[in-house]
C-alpha cells in the first residue's frame, strides 16, 4: 500500500499564518497529529463531540517525548472512529452523547433521517469502543 504523507501540505497551510494572530485548528482526524506536531494550535474535529477527552488527550500528548507511541495509538484508534462519526451527524453526535448520559433530545439543526438499525449498531459498537479505550488514554 502506497503511503500518503500530508506533511507538506500542513506545512504550507502553517506558513501562511507564522507571524499573524491565526492559528491552524485541524479538522480532519486522520491528519490531526502530523498537524499538532508541525505547529497546529489545536483540533476541530466532529468526532470532538462525541469523545472531547480523547482529542484532549492527544493535543497533551502530540509533542510530548514521553506519549509519542501512546499519542501514535491513540491517533490510529481516532482515524478509524472517525468514519462512523460522520454518519448523519449532528444526530449521531446526540445519540452517542446520550448513551453517555448527557440528556439530548433528538433535534437538530440539519433535517436528517432517523437512524435506521444498521446505524444504530454501528454507533453502540463505537460507543463500546470508546469506552474500551478511553481509560487507556488518561496523560
């Protein structure tokens, strides 16, 4: 498999803000930690919403020597999450965030269709995911 390395192009979108008042926040999760480690302030992913404490944890750990392999980790687990985070978001985000026990009504700003079966299942395997891995991520 041919490796894609996006490293030039977080490099190029840095350069335009070094000695301005703007910083670059990261919205896309597979390339989250490259971009922390070149200058990044911080992240903006959906999947944000759902597992705030696992973005948390790999803004603390992208340039920290001591969590460089747990941050690696960490950012493979987040890249595969992602994808089911996207399914009709902002929906999903509110149902996760209730399984969490955040009370949520089922409203959202985007008129989307409710979540069928299938996507149901894939959020409760997400959201037994998250809390197989969150207490592995605590730095």
């Amino acid at each position: 498999m041919e490796s894609f390395n996006c490293t030039d192009t977080i490099k190029n979108k840095l350069s335009k803000v070094v000695g301005t008042p703007l910083g670059l926040y990261n919205a896309n999760t597979p390339t989250s930690l490259d971009s922390l480690r070149e200058g990044a302030r911080g992240l903006s992913a959906i999947s944000a919403n759902f597992y705030p404490e696992l973005y948390t944890a790999l803004c603390k750990g992208a340039n920290e020597t001591r969590f460089s392999q747990q941050a690696d980790r960490l950012q493979q687990h987040l890249s595969i999450m992602d994808a089911v985070t996207r399914i009709k978001y902002p929906l999903s985000a509110k149902v996760f965030l209730g399984r969490r026990g955040l009370k949520m009504d089922p409203y959202t700003r985007v008129n989307v269709l409710p979540l069928n079966f299938e996507e149901r299942k894939m959020l409760e395997a997400l959201f037994d995911h998250y809390r197989m891995i969150v207490e592995q991520f605590k730095y």
